[in-house]
C-alpha cells in the first residue's frame, strides 16, 4: 500500500472534548524525526518524500492564501529539515527559499507577495512543483530493484533479500558505487538462502561463483543439467549459462568499482546507468531463483529417474 500525506498524521480523540467532538489529526513527529535520520520500517522513501512534499505545499499554501494550515511553525521546519534529507538519500534536493511559515511571509513581503494571494500562489508552485514532477516521474519509472511477490514468498524470511533491495533503491541514483557493491551482496544472499532451503551445505569461504553455480544446480537451473536435444532445450542451455555469466559480471563489476578493498583511487566513470545494469542482472537472477525454489511443480521437486 503506497504511503500517503494523511499517514503522516494520526487520529487523536481529546479525552475532555464533548462527546461528539470528532477526532483530529495530529502529526506523527517520531515517524518524521526518525526519517530524517534513516528509511523507516515499511515506508519507502520515494512515497515519503512525495507525502511530506505534498502536505508542505498543501500548507504554504493555505497559509498564503487565508490560514487553515495543520501544521504549528515548528512542525513545518521539522518536515521541511527531514523532506531535505530524505530527498538527498534519493539524490535529490529541495529548492525552496524559507524555513517556515514566519519565514515565508517574510520572503512574501521583499518579493511583491504583499495582498496578492495570486502572487503567493505562483511562490509555492515555484518552490514545490518542479520537484514534484521530479518525485512523480521518479515513482513512475521502473524500479532497478524489485523482487516479485511470489520470488519473496518462497522464503519463510526474506528480510535479508529486502534489506538489499531497499539498499539497492536509495543507492542507484545516490551511490552507484555502493550499489553495485550491494547487487553483488544481493546475490550472494540469494544463493546461501537457496541452499540453506534445499538443505545443501556450503562454505562461508565459497566465492561468489562457486555459491552461483551450486545453487543453480540444487533446483536444477545449470546449464549442464539440460540434456535433452530440442530447440527449446537448447534456448534454455543457453540462457541459464547467461544468467550464470551475468552474475559473475556482476561481481566483477564490484570487483572494480566497488567501495570496498581500501582502493588507491575514486573511479569517477561510475554513473547510475552501471549501477541499473548490475542491480538489474542482479535481480533478475534472484527471481529466477526464488520463483523456481517457491514453484511447486518446479524441476528440482520431481523425483530424480531411477
């Protein structure tokens, strides 16, 4: 469920109010204050930078334009201080020339706001609207790395594979170094969470290759095990041998540019775009994996002929 301006706030009943005072929405400070410092259980930072976005230029404007704002001042310099930094851990930054309210009718009055709420309109939508569209197209574009439902469910806990995955969408933009470094993570853990399910032991010493192929080989996803010699067959070979190839790429690619091994030198090339590349193959081989280790009429789960 996507994460709303309204679930900023919680319904708060007045113990001495009359007895069909309606509940009144209070701001959820803790969850604010927290966010400032780090993603919040079960809030994506996208949703919650485009619900504090939302509700700021919801109540600049009603202050602008009359009053009827929910917000106290420094209500509105704590969502405005936390909107900052979670647009920075999506890197992003927030363009607007007040702290507040007190400040912003300041700003208002040196900048021919003073009795035109046309003009003050036209002040939010500057400040608010281009980062707005910047969010919006932000949620609409495909995610670098999503896991489906179903891959997910076939772990009795998938929060190691979760935990890599929101590391993976607040680095892409942000860190694409450190992204790469955690695609090359993601796979790793996908691979010791398969073989711990299907029950195969493995080293802690293992490289990432030889975790790869040990796990394809437990549900029977290696190239070697497809012997049958039909065109179908063949296409199959061929692209469980690929994904296996991309994934040691992928450590390769971590390998260079990663932010780990005390380098000498930053790589400066490093852009988004190779952080997409790795965090895509990455996922792709995970829900491969997980999809197959959670099918119940997947390969590995028929008997072997005797």
């Amino acid at each position: 469920m996507t994460f709303t301006q309204e679930d900023l706030f919680d319904d708060v009943n007045d113990p001495l109010a009359p007895w069909d005072h309606l509940p009144h929405a209070e701001l959820r400070v803790g969850l604010i204050d927290g966010l400032r410092t780090g993603p919040a259980p079960d809030v994506d930072d996208l949703d919650a930078a485009i619900a504090m976005a939302e509700l700021l230029h919801a109540e600049y404007m009603s202050y602008g334009t009359g009053g009827g704002q929910r917000l106290t001042g420094a209500q509105a310099v704590l969502t405005q201080r936390t909107l900052r930094a979670v647009l920075a851990r999506l890197g992003l930054s927030l363009g607007v020339p007040w702290r507040d309210f007190e400040s912003f009718r300041s700003y208002w009055l040196s900048h021919g706001g003073h009795g035109s709420w046309a003009a003050r309109r036209q002040m939010v939508a500057t400040a608010f609207d281009p980062l707005l569209v910047q969010l919006y197209k932000k949620k609409d574009e495909p995610h670098p790395s999503s896991v489906s439902a179903p891959a997910l469910d076939a772990l009795g806990d998938a929060s190691a594979i979760q935990d890599h995955l929101r590391r993976l969408a607040l680095s892409v933009d942000s860190d694409p170094r450190l992204a790469v470094s955690v695609a090359k993570d993601l796979v790793e853990s996908t691979a010791k969470l398969v073989l711990r399910e299907r029950r195969v032991s493995y080293s802690y010493k293992d490289d990432l290759p030889a975790l790869v192929s040990r796990a394809q080989k437990a549900l029977r996803l290696h190239a070697q095990g497809v012997d049958e010699a039909t065109d179908e067959a063949k296409s199959l070979k061929t692209i469980l041998g690929s994904l296996a190839r991309l994934t040691q790429g992928v450590t390769e690619l971590r390998n260079q540019i990663g932010v780990g091994h005390g380098r000498e030198s930053v790589p400066t090339w490093v852009r988004p775009r190779h952080a997409r590349l790795a965090a895509g193959a990455a996922t792709t081989w995970c829900n491969l994996m997980l999809e197959t280790l959670g099918d119940p009429e997947a390969p590995w789960r028929i008997p072997p002929a005797s």
